[in-house]
C-alpha cells in the first residue's frame, strides 16, 4: 500500500462490484480520484436516449460512492485532456483504467497512456467489459472469428476470463483537497422541453443496484422459458438488461457467473441458460468484429455493398422512424422506441429488414436512429447487428433473407398484444387482421374503429413488390 494518489477513470463500466480498474488502484493506493468525463466527441458520444440513461447512472454511481466515503468527480471535454488536467493538478502517480475497443477510444488511451508514462506516471489498463477480449480467441488457422456459432463454442469452452468475483471496494477515500467537479445538473442531460422521455422512467431505473435486481428477476422468473418466449415482444421474456450492460452497471462476468450459480443452486437443465448467455456473448462477438473491423460504422464489412443502390428517400425514412408505415408490428416497435427507449430485439430485426430491404435505405440512417433513440446503444452491437441484417455483416443474413413482418408479426405475436399496447389505434380490431388491417372488411373496420389513411395509414410500400426490387438490386450489385 502506497499513499500516493492514483486516478481511476470511468466509462462504460458505471459500477463498484467486479471493476477490475477500481480493485486494482484500491489495493494499491490510499487515496483515489474517482473520475467520469463527459466527452462529447465522436460518433459514439452519449446523446438523446442514452443520455437520459447516463444521468440516472451517474447520479446512482454518485450515491454509492459517497455511501463508502469517497467522492465522484465529474468533468466535461474531451476525455484524454481532462485526465491529463486532473494528473497535473493532483499529483496523481498512476492511472487506471478500463479498455474500450472501439478505434477512437483506442486511439486516445494509446496516446494518453504513452504521454503519462513518459511523465513517469503509471498506467493500468484492464477488461473491465467483455467475457474474453478480441485477440483471445483465435481460430485453428489462427486467424480471429467472422462467424459466430464457432465463436460462441469457442468461448462456452474457454468461460469467462474472470471466473471468481473480483472483491468490491468497502471505503473509497479522497485527496483532502480534492479536484474540482462539475455540478450534473449543469450537464442538462435529461429532456425538458419538451420532455420526450417522459414515459422512461416507468420503464427504467438505472443504476448499479437496479441491474443486480433486474438479473435476479430474470433469473428467478424467465430463465427457464428464455429459448422459447425470447422471441416473442409480447411476453417478458427476455432479461432487458441491455441498458445496464450497455453503461457497464453490471458485467458479463457477473451476468455468467450467476447464471451458472442459479443452475447449479437449484438443479436445473442448463440449456435454457446457455441460450441466454449465448445471446449475452452475442456482444462479445461484436466488439471482436469492432476491433478487427474498425470501418464497422461506416463501411459494409463485405464489399461488394459498396456500390449497392441505396435510395435516398427522406419520407418514407420519416415515416419508418415515427411509427407511421401502416405495417402494425413495425410502428409497434418504432413506437416502443420512441416512448420506451428500447426495443424487444425481434422486432428490431423487423423494423431493420423493412427499412434496409423494403424501402432500400442505408443500414447507416437506422443505425445512426437507433444511436439517438436507443437507451442501450452500443457502439459494437447497434453498427454489428445492422449490418448483419442488411447482409453487408461478417456474419450476415443472406442478403435474399427478407423477413415478412405480416408473418413475423402473427407468429411472434400471435393474439396482436404488442401491437394493441403501442398501436392503440388498432386495438379493437380482431386478432386475425391486425397484424395487416388491409385485409380487413369495411364492416370489420368500421366496428373496430379503423380508418386506414385517416386515423391509421395505409401501408407505404406493397411487401410483395419490395421484395422483388430488393432482390434485383442485390443481383444488380452481385453482377457488377
């Protein structure tokens, strides 16, 4: 134990429990600057939703860390910058450190780290965020994964990289004199007029806490019924622990270890659970694709899409992002959206398909939507999972695979209760026509209260037709 000062920055990892940055410098160091800095540079800067998120997060990290007697230092600018201030004027003799993998975060730490050591200024950098990092798993040809079904066995063999807890710090102590902070309700990142984000908070409680018992509730409840009703946006089937993983309140580390000890407490078939952890290594997969593909989020990873004849259509992009295309389960989702800041990930899959392949738009538009309105936005996982349903993805869908959201809708949603929650306009119409309210009788209609082009559209595109033209345009590219 030395009394020297150390600084440990936080960024996506919003948490005390299993950080290993914060483990480190409290086994070492006496006294600690708690540092977070609102940087907002780049593509992937907190915005919009997630912004939202950030404050609820900061203000719980806030409280947890005073509870153990230390103190959140909030600054704003351009992250390396304000570290360096923050060293400068502290006298701090080692930083730490949790690595990102996105290539300006990259970038920057490689710098700062080389400018602090030439000052003679230690620098940990550790995983605080992945199950195992890009460059540990490697094919048998010793290359790194593209496809992720040999990726997900390679890591269910190997576990996660931390397979015991790391220890919680109990006191968390501050210079005497310790740097200035920001006030975060200077920062301004909640809404207020108008206050879009009105309905999260009765979806949303961010913060460390909430995440453990979110897991626990998913665990005690959803596991074991996960492989089937995941699928379905009309049940609770799913952990919706995205957000908090996202913002790092809970690790994949923490997610697998109790999901293994939950199997093993209680007995039971660990199928279930590994689907669940297959879909949590998911993210994994798409930090491996970021590092080795760092053009992820703004260049189709295969080729030949380069020249694919995208339409330039700001009415129907409008249209699709405000939940008003007249397809009932994709304005259900794009509603969810925008009331809720999330989305149940069939429906993502449908609302992207539709956007990228019926109406021929740029994956990038809705990637750059989903960013702004997504309180789980990821830079590896929102650029990764767009890509792969455009089919421009290492690991892509068939681009010829073009999901039929009428058929989607009727078999993932099959009494219409997702679409009667967030499309109210549809709601008395029978179970049978809601998921396309074009076939509809004008008897039916009338009874339900639906007037398709009045008080809900009519659909902007025939499916049947797109889909034509979004195979054409894919032998046009393929031919080229």
């Amino acid at each position: 134990m030395t009394k020297n000062t150390a600084i440990v920055w936080f960024r996506n990892d919003l948490r005390l429990a299993d950080h290993p940055a914060l483990t480190a410098a409290a086994a070492a160091h006496e006294e600690i600057i708690l540092l977070y800095v609102l940087d907002e540079r780049g593509p992937f800067a907190r915005r919009g939703a997630a912004a939202w998120w950030l404050d609820g997060s900061l203000r719980s990290l806030r409280d947890d860390i005073e509870a153990r007697g230390g103190r959140l230092t909030l600054r704003r600018g351009p992250g390396g910058d304000i570290v360096r201030e923050v060293v400068d004027a502290s006298g701090a003799r080692a930083v730490y450190w949790n690595r990102r993998y996105d290539p300006g975060g990259i970038e920057e730490d490689t710098r700062l780290k080389a400018d602090l050591k030439a000052d003679g200024v230690d620098v940990h950098s550790c995983n605080g965020s992945l199950l195992r990092e890009p460059w540990e798993l490697e094919t048998t040809t010793g290359g790194f994964y593209k496809v992720y079904t040999p990726f997900w066995r390679s890591l269910r063999a190997a576990g996660p990289a931390r397979p015991t807890p790391l220890e919680t710090p109990q006191r968390l102590s501050t210079p005497g004199r310790p740097p200035r902070s920001d006030d975060l309700d200077d920062w301004r990142l909640t809404p207020a007029k108008p206050d879009w984000a009105s309905g999260f908070s009765k979806v949303w409680s961010p913060g460390e806490a909430n995440a453990l018992k979110r897991l626990e509730r998913f665990l005690n409840n959803a596991v074991g019924s996960y492989p089937d009703d995941r699928n379905r946006p009309d049940l609770e089937g799913t952990s919706r622990l995205s957000p908090h993983i996202a913002f790092g309140e809970i690790s994949p580390n923490q997610i697998w270890r109790a999901t293994m000890a939950h199997c093993d407490r209680h007995d039971r078939d660990s199928g279930p659970a590994d689907k669940f952890l297959s879909e949590i290594a998911w993210r994994d997969f798409a930090y491996n694709l970021l590092y080795h593909y760092p053009d992820i989020g703004v260049a189709p990873i295969k080729e030949e899409f380069a020249s694919f004849p995208w339409r330039d259509d700001s009415d129907a992009f409008a249209k699709w992002s405000r939940g008003r295309t007249g397809i009932p389960i994709v304005d259900a989702g794009m509603r969810q959206l925008w009331h809720t800041g999330w989305m149940h990930n069939r429906v993502r899959m449908i609302v992207a398909s539709f956007l990228c392949k019926n109406l021929l738009v740029h994956w990038g538009e809705g990637e750059r939507w989903f960013w702004d309105t997504l309180v789980d936005a990821d830079p590896a996982n929102n650029t990764a999972s767009w890509q792969w349903v455009a089919g421009s993805g290492a690991d892509a869908a068939p681009y010829f695979r073009i999901f039929n959201p009428v058929t989607q809708s009727q078999k993932f949603d099959p009494s219409g209760d997702y679409i009667r929650e967030f499309v109210p306009e549809l709601a008395k119409l029978q179970s049978k026509k809601i998921h396309e309210p074009w076939t509809a009788s004008s008897d039916e209609l009338r009874a339900a209260g639906v007037a398709l082009g009045k008080n809900y559209p009519l659909p902007i595109v025939d499916l049947g037709e797109t889909r034509k033209r979004a195979l054409a345009a894919y032998e046009e590219t393929r031919a080229a």
